[in-house]
C-alpha cells in the first residue's frame, strides 16, 4: 500500500505561530507562583483615608486625622473570618507592645456587634474595634478580602499594606518601617 | 350554666385576647428595635454614614456632573454599577452582586451621584481605591492595549495566514483524484489479512459485491 508523501515543514507559519505564541506563554510564566488577589494597593505612597469611627460599644468615635503624628496600623477584621481568628493573637500582642508608639486600630468589616463582643470576650481585647456602618471606609481602603492591614505612618502617608493572616515577623518588621527605623 | 357562670368565662376570654394582642404587640415592637440594633458594620443599612465631599473632591476634583435623584438616580446608578467589579465576588459586577460589599458599593455610587459627581470621577474614585481590577471594562492603555487591539490583530493574522496558505497550496492537492486513481483505491486491500477481510465485508455491503471481490470488468 502507497503511503502518502511526508509534508514539507512551513517555515513562514511556524515562525508566525512562535510569534504569537511565545509573548503569551512568557507573560504566564511570569505570572507562575504569583497570588493572583495580591494587587498592589494603590493608595501605597498616598494619605490614608481619613475616617471617624465609633468603637463597636458606642463609645467615641476615634479620627484617624487626630492621630497625626503616629505611626498607626489599621487592621480590617470580622468574626467570621478564620484567618482573622489566626492574626488576632499576633496583633493584640503586638499592640501590647508597642503601646504608646504605634496605635493599632481595628475595623470590623461586615460584622454585628453580639459577635463582635461574644469574640473579643474569648480572644480578648487589645486595641479599639471599630465600626464600619455602611462600608464606606472599607471602600475608601479598597478592601477586597479580610483581613488586611495597612500600615500609616505618622505623616498619615500609607506606608505599605498585607493581605491576608499577618504572622509576627512580618508585623515587625512593617511596624520597624512606619517607625522610621530599618531592618 | 349559670350566669355568673359565663360571665365569669366571658371576661376570662376577653382578658385572653387582650392578653395576646398585647404580646403580639410587644414582640412587634421588640422585633422592630433588634433589626435597629442590630445594623451591621459595612453593611448596608439606615443608618449609613454621608459621603466625605471633601475627600472624594481631593481625589477626583470638584463635582463636574448634576446632582441626580429620583428615577434617572436610580437608571445611572445601575449603569454604573454594572461596570465595576465586585471585588469579594467571582467575576460579576455590583449589579448583578446580591453580597453586602457590592450592596455598600452601589450606595456609594448613589451618593456620588446625587453629589453631581460625573461617571467618569465616580469609576477614578473606585480606581484611586482598588486599582484598575475594579473596572470591568480595562482602560486602553498600556498592556491593557492587548486586549482591544489583540483579537483584531489576531483576526488579521489568521486571515493573511489563510490567504498565504490558499495562494501556494501544492498543485497536486488541487487536483482532483484521476478516475483511475480512485477506481484504484476502491478494489486495493491493505496487507493486514485481518483489515483485509472486514475491507471486504464493507465493500460486499456498500458496493453489493459478492465476497467484497470487484466485478470484473467486461473486456
């Protein structure tokens, strides 16, 4: 049986091919490992929000403009989120601290208040937590998954900001930053 | 019965229904403080905070657009709404999000609105918090190009790929199959005995050939 004659390689349309496909398969390589939800913020570089809170108790309302000056962590958190439960320990401990240096403020994303006591009672309380009603400072910070945690320093300039569950080291280390001092 | 009787089972009756209107009553109204209580940190609710003028103005200019209220409010609102993405969610706008974060978004877009904040300084506003991943619709720039010029030039490409491809096509593809080429082709067998025999059963059902052998042609 005759066999059908081989076909000649198409120079011109593998070249064409290799064209469009390597930049393609170079911009995914370079994506590779990279967390696709860890945008960079673009309020880096800028002045924080300023925002007016009242802590979940009905107590006075905290203004982060009044805290010029200091170094100031804000941390968004609910009840319902598990790696919240994991960070808290680390950040009321570092609040402990760094009494007195740096403020550590909390604020309550999508939360109620019955939980929000039933949760500071268990886990304990080591700076204020403070409550969002309608969102709009969660916007404001561009707040897309808690927790996250924004670091100001004391020009109220937004140093840096950390997605997701904030392990000592780390906390430390963004603190050393909005302290002004170097690791 | 006596009358005392009933009448002593009347009054009990009244004071039971008085009794459960007034409970009723009662859990109404406790019901109706608990939902007042009860307003969510970043969610939507009554008692929602104003807009910070100030704020947005320092981020995206003073309002360049008309307040907006009542049903054009509502219209515009929506079609804003439905180019932003909303950011706790799996790719779908605030529109069509029932979540309380893309709720809090649709407020705050109704706030900018009625401020005489114009579409475009409401998507910046969004933009300045979140970066370009909030707008649906990528603005062209940059490596955003890519995608609304790509599928063009991909389009073109293709298309000049085919015409290359049409215009020196080999001459023997072109060709048509010589009659006795394909008369060939239908009476080969292949070398495998065992393809050979089920050829020959398809050709005696196709062709009607006894024994899948061809006829012999009529010299």
């Amino acid at each position: 049986m005759e066999r059908a004659p081989a076909r000649k390689l198409n120079k011109g349309i593998l070249v064409g091919g290799l064209l469009v496909v390597l930049p393609l398969l170079l911009l995914f390589a370079g994506s590779f490992g990279k967390d696709p939800r860890a945008v960079r913020s673009p309020l880096v570089g800028r002045q924080a929000p300023p925002f007016s809170l009242r802590t979940y108790d009905g107590g006075e309302a905290i203004s982060l403009a009044r805290l010029r000056g200091k170094p100031v962590v804000v941390n968004f958190w609910a009840t319902w989120c598990e790696p919240c439960k994991a960070e808290h320990g680390v950040l009321t401990q570092a609040a402990q601290k760094y009494e007195g240096k740096v403020q550590f403020l909390g604020i309550v994303y999508e939360d109620e208040v019955p939980r929000i006591e039933a949760f500071l009672k268990r886990y304990g309380s080591g700076y204020p937590a403070l409550m969002d009603v309608g969102g709009k400072t969660a916007i404001a910070y561009g707040v897309t998954g808690i927790p996250e945690t924004f670091f100001i320093g004391p020009d109220g300039t937004v140093v840096s900001k950390f997605t997701g569950p904030i392990h000592a080291e780390e906390l430390e280390a963004r603190i050393a930053q909005i302290l002004g001092e170097t690791r | 019965m006596k009358r005392g009787t009933l009448q002593h089972y009347r009054r009990r009756r009244i004071l039971r229904i008085v009794l459960a209107i007034v409970s009723a009553l009662f859990l109404l109204l406790s019901l109706a403080a608990r939902a007042e209580e009860s307003c969510v940190a970043g969610e939507a609710c009554a008692e929602s905070r104003p807009l910070d003028r100030e704020f947005v103005t320092s981020l995206v200019g003073p309002p360049r657009g008309q307040p907006l209220e009542g049903a054009a409010l509502a219209q515009k609102t929506h079609e804003i709404a439905l180019r932003l993405r909303c950011p706790t969610c799996q790719g779908s706008s605030v529109a069509d999000s029932p979540s309380a974060t893309a709720l809090n978004m649709k407020r705050e877009v109704e706030d900018l609105l009625s401020a005489g904040y114009a579409p475009d300084q409401i998507f910046d506003y969004f933009e300045a918090a979140y970066g370009q991943f909030v707008l649906l619709e990528p603005k062209a720039e940059g490596l955003n190009l890519l995608v609304w010029i790509g599928p063009g030039i991909l389009l073109l490409l293709g298309a000049a790929i085919l015409v290359v491809y049409l215009r020196h096509r080999p001459e023997e593809e072109e060709a048509e199959p010589s009659p006795a080429a394909f008369s060939a082709s239908r009476t080969q067998l292949p070398d495998d005995e065992e393809l050979a025999r089920w050829v020959r059963k398809v050709r005696e059902i196709a062709y009607g050939w006894p024994g899948g052998e061809p006829p012999r042609e009529a010299s």
